[in-house]
C-alpha cells in the first residue's frame, strides 16, 4: 500500500512537471517598423494587455521593439500579434521566441545595436527562435 | 451619393458607440474646442478638443480599420466683424499612403464629409468639408501640413496648417514626451495673414497636450490649446 501511495506521488508530479514543461512561459521578441510615438503605439499595449496569455510588456520606441512574456500554460500566436500590430498601423518585421526573462530582453534591448531602417542588425539569438519579415 | 455613403457609415458608427460618444460629448462640452489627428489605430476612440483665437473645434473619432477612421466634429470660426461660422458634420480619414523610413514614418490622409452650417446665424445649410494631410515623424521630429476646405451653399472657406516640432530628448515608452515647435495657420475668412503659434507639446501613452500663444499682425496672445485623450 505504501508502495502504492508512492509510486502515485511520483507519478502525480511526474505529470505534473511534464505539464509545465509543455506549456511553459516564453518570452517573445517583435521588431515593429514605424513605430515612433508612443501615444499611437499605447493601442499596442493596450491589445497585447488584454490577451489572456500576456504577463508582462515592453516596448522599446527607439529601437522599435515590442516585447512580451506569457503566462505558464497559455501561448499566442504570431497571427495573433502580427494583427495586433497591423491594426495600430505599424508593420511587423520579425518575431523572436525565447525562454528569456523580461529584465533580459531589456537588457540584450538596450545593448543591441540595431538601427531601424538597417536589416544588418546584431543581437543574441541563443535559445531564441527567429521568424523573419512578415 | 458622394455624401450618402459617409452619412450612411457615420450613423453606422454612432449607433455602435452611443454610450462611448455620449460620455464623450459630455467630456467635450466644458471644454467647446478641438482639431483632428487622423493616425487612429484600429479600435480606438479618441477624443479632441481644439482652441486657439478665433477657431474652436471639437472631435470624437474611432480608427474603423488600420486606414480608415470616422469621426464626428465641430468647428467654430470668428471671421472679420465677429462673424460667426459653424460647422458640425461626420468625417472620414483615409490613410492613402504610408511609408516607413529609416528613422520615421510619412502619411498622406485625405478626409472629408458632409458637414451642416449656420453663418452669422442664419438658418442652416449642408455642405461638405474635406482636405489633404501630410506629416512625418521620427522620435525627435514631427512636421505637418494640411489643407482644409468647407463648401457651404456657395460659401467657401479655406485653413492651411503647417507644424514643425522638435523634441530635445527621446522619451522612452510611458515617460513624457517633451515637444517644442511652431504652427503657422492661415484661414480664408481672417484677413488672409498667417498666424504663428510658438507651442510645446506633452504626451504620454493615452493623452496629448499642445499649448502655445497665438499671434498675427491684428492680434496677439490668444491662448492656444489642444487636447487628445486616447482609449
């Protein structure tokens, strides 16, 4: 019985774990051509806020980059974000997924040396998957 | 059928947002003035309120489509011996181009409808107003020009706009944006002179405030204010 007790256990957080690995948070990284004022670029915030899956954003003007990470267990689509942006008038030009945390998309932001208007960009791409212009 | 279409869709657009354009008309009326942005992202709603002199505007206006925004507006304009224009109507804008850059954005709009006016108060008559818009802006720069026309029964009258602003600092997403610029205006129904407006412009996510001393060779230190809350 005390076998039986045990081996359930295991088994209970064996899933469990194997859960969230299936559905863990991610961190998502978009590139947004002419987004340059912040009030138009608020409607951005404004969607990405009231999709279920958004736990955190952040928004770069000067290198036009628009950031979120998810929540465990929920995830977004790029269709879903590529509307988003289309709809506030900017133009997607790529997506990044990654398992980041939002200080370091901050921080790889900051220190990336993207200039907008220049495709010849350099920025880290470990543990990042990179979806080109939409 | 040039009128009929946009009367058709600005009624379209009243009746979906009653309770939006009600609360909004009633955060207007204090303040009886406004002028237009046309960049209203999809979904959006954006309130107005525009004085300066001689002209006061008022404007509700939802982005339909990531091109496209209908609003409804009012304008007031006290020409020479105080006499009095005003135009109320429901105004389309189109983004008819968009191109981006490597350090902003240009947009050329065209806009317009039909508009119901009254001239030194006498019985009403319809209309229509409409114009082109130009600007570009990057995050340190914006400048404008725009071309306005209202026709009504034989009565014409014409404002040119043109802004030039310069921001000392790139603001970060979610901190104050701090403008300063000038806006030259020049309406048919003045003395045909160009008014210049030394201004500076706050903004954050969801408002927008531009405020300046409006002057011309006739007069000097009108306040001038425009106001923009976006939800």
């Amino acid at each position: 019985m005390k076998k039986l007790v045990i081996q359930s256990c295991v088994l209970m957080l064996a899933s469990s774990f194997s859960l969230t690995a299936l559905a863990a948070a991610e961190s998502i990284k978009m590139r947004v051509e002419g987004m340059v004022c912040a009030f138009c670029a608020s409607s951005i915030e404004k969607k990405l806020k009231a999709l279920p899956a958004t736990s955190e954003i952040y928004i770069n003007l000067e290198k036009r980059v628009v950031a979120i990470t998810t929540k465990d267990g929920k995830a977004v689509s790029d269709d879903e974000l590529k509307k988003i942006i289309v709809d506030a008038g900017y133009q997607l030009q790529s997506v990044e997924r990654g398992k980041f945390t939002m200080a370091d998309i901050k921080n790889q932001v900051k220190a990336d040396r993207y200039k907008p208007g220049n495709e010849t960009h350099q920025h880290d791409h470990k543990d990042s998957k990179h979806h080109g212009k939409h | 059928m040039g009128i009929f279409i946009p009367v058709v869709l600005g009624l379209a657009f009243v009746k979906a947002y009653l309770k939006k354009i009600g609360l909004a008309l009633a955060l207007l009326l204090p303040l009886q003035a406004s002028y237009a942005g046309l960049f209203i992202p999809k979904d959006m709603t954006m309130i107005m309120a525009m004085r300066t002199g001689e002209m006061t505007t008022t404007e509700l206006s939802y982005g339909l489509k990531p091109n496209l925004s209908m609003a409804v507006n009012h304008f007031e304009f006290t020409g020479h011996h105080d006499r009095i224009s005003r135009y109320t109507g429901v105004q389309a804008a189109y983004l008819l181009d968009r191109h981006y850059g490597s350090q902003g954005i240009a947009n050329w709009y065209v806009f317009g409808g039909p508009v119901t006016s009254t001239y030194m108060n006498a019985d009403s008559k319809n209309g229509a107003q409409g114009g082109l818009w130009f600007d570009y802006e990057t995050l340190r720069i914006y400048t404008r020009v725009s071309a306005q026309r209202f026709l009504v029964h034989q009565r014409e009258q014409s404002v040119y706009t043109a802004q030039a602003l310069w921001a000392p600092y790139a603001a970060e997403f979610g901190e104050v944006a701090s403008w300063v610029g000038v806006q030259a205006m020049r309406d048919s129904m003045q003395t045909g002179q160009t008014a210049l407006t030394p201004m500076l412009r706050f903004f954050e996510r969801s408002w927008w405030l531009d405020i300046g001393v409006k002057a011309n060779t006739e007069r000097r230190g009108d306040l001038f204010m425009n106001v923009m809350f976006l939800f």
